[in-house]
C-alpha cells in the first residue's frame, strides 16, 4: 500500500491521462493565451470568421473520426472509441450547410497548416493507431469541456437564434459531461502500452498541441490580409458574388484558408 501511494505522479506507473496533462502543460498554457483565443473568449468573432472556422473544424474530424472508425477494434482505440457520444462530423455537416448553403462541401478551404495536421491523423491511422488516442483526448475533451461556454459566446456573438448554427458544441448523448470526461479517462488509462509507446503518445499530444499553434502563427501573420480581403462591415462571405471572386483569386484562397485556422484550437477551452 504504502508503495503505491508513493509513486510518482509523473512515473512510469501513473495514469495516462494525469501524464498527458502534466506532457503538454506548456504547449496547453500557450494555444489558450494566443491572442486570437483570448479574442475568442471575449465574444470577438465575426460571422466570416466563424463560417471558416467551420471549414477548418470539418477536415480535421473527419480525418480523426475517420482513423478512429477504420481502427476502433484496435486495442489502442477501442477503450477510447465513443462515436455515438463524441462524433462532430455530423454536426459540422449540419453548420457548414446552414451558413454556406446545400453546396457547402464544393466550397470548403483550408490553410496550409490543416493540411499538416490532417496528414498528420491519416499518418499515424495507417502506422501507428496507438497515437490516435493523443489526438482524440485534446479534441474531444477539450471541445466537450469548452464547448457550452463556446456556444453561447458565439450564439451571442453572431446573433444566432436557438441552436442553428452550434449544432458543433452541442453533444446530446452525454448527459453528464464530468462524468464522462471521468470515464473517458478512466478507458484511456486502461490502455496497455510499453514504456516507449507510452513516451510515444506523450510526445504525440504535444505535437498536437503544437500543430495547433502552428496554425494560430500563420493566422496571425496573414490577418491583415484577411481583414482587408472582407474590409466592408457585415459582407457576407456565402454571397455568390463573393464566391465567385474568392474561386478566381488565389489570395483570397490564401487569405480566407489563413483564416480558417481559428477554428485549430479555438473550439476548445481544454479544461481537461
């Protein structure tokens, strides 16, 4: 008994998850005081903003929940595999088509830094499962954690009615989001690794982490071409006019897909 209450938090022994936190505390303290975050967080987002956040959002769930379902009866993705209760693709599908229309997929644009990231989960699907479980844990407890607060920011933001629009933020199979997050955790710790799989993940959710802030880096560096491109207060980027403009200029590609990386890390608080 008394061996097992002195290990060490951050051993070899300790759980996955308190490891995970302790791995990226870091990296998790930089993503959320990014300024584009903290803007976030205070209600500073504009509809275009919002609809490319949306874009960016969809390609990287569906490249997770894609590795998850093609790998769900791996040992390393079966404990943490909840597609009933977690999956966003669904709910993605249904805001990218109430802002853009039933034409939305033709019209979704992503920055070079989403594609990183997405090459990234399609990787380590096909390779090396076990790391999926890094990926999953930042996204999905940082979303479900997030997410009520996130919604009704943006609902008040935007001048959203009712839940038109954040079907994202909203998770209707958990009843009880701390009790989920304890038995999601509680799954993920069940996972049998070797020491080096184990260091493995740990580096794996860093670099999650990481991919994310990349993505912030490059929307920072690029937002004043992005301001300039929608400069007339209240445009509507789903106008068709818009999008026939954006189609035919690669630097508003460039500029909106710069855009789109809010949307990385600013869907989740990652309260864990």
């Amino acid at each position: 008994m008394e061996s097992m209450q002195n290990k060490s938090k951050d051993g070899p022994d300790s759980d996955l998850s308190e490891q995970i936190k302790a791995a990226t505390k870091d990296s998790h303290i930089r993503a959320e005081n990014t300024q584009l975050m903290l803007n976030y967080q205070k209600g500073q987002i504009t509809q275009t903003q919002y609809k490319l956040l949306l874009c960016s959002l969809y390609e990287i769930y569906q490249a997770l929940e894609e590795e998850l379902d093609r790998n769900c009866d791996h040992p390393g993705v079966q404990p943490i595999y909840f597609p009933q209760e977690l999956a966003r693709l669904g709910t993605l599908e249904q805001d990218l088509e109430h802002f853009l229309g039933s034409h939305w997929r033709k019209r979704v644009t992503v920055p070079a830094a989403t594609h990183r990231y997405t090459q990234r989960l399609r990787e380590i699907g096909k390779n090396s499962p076990n790391l999926l479980v890094a990926h999953a844990y930042t996204r999905y407890l940082g979303d479900l954690s997030g997410g009520q607060v996130l919604g009704k920011i943006t609902q008040k933001s935007l001048g959203l009615s009712g839940n038109k629009g954040t079907d994202f933020f909203l998770f209707p199979g958990v009843t009880s989001p701390n009790k989920f997050k304890q038995l999601y955790r509680s799954r993920m710790n069940s996972i049998e690794l070797t020491e080096k799989e184990r260091q493995d993940v740990l580096k794996e959710a860093t670099k999650a982490f990481e991919f994310n802030i990349e993505v912030f880096d490059d929307l920072q560096k690029m937002l004043s071409i992005t301001e300039e491109a929608f400069s007339v207060k209240g445009n509507d980027v789903a106008s068709s006019t818009q999008s026939t403009n954006f189609s035919s200029s690669p630097v508003l590609q460039f500029a909106l897909g710069v855009g789109i990386a809010i949307a990385t890390v600013g869907m989740g608080v990652y309260a864990f």
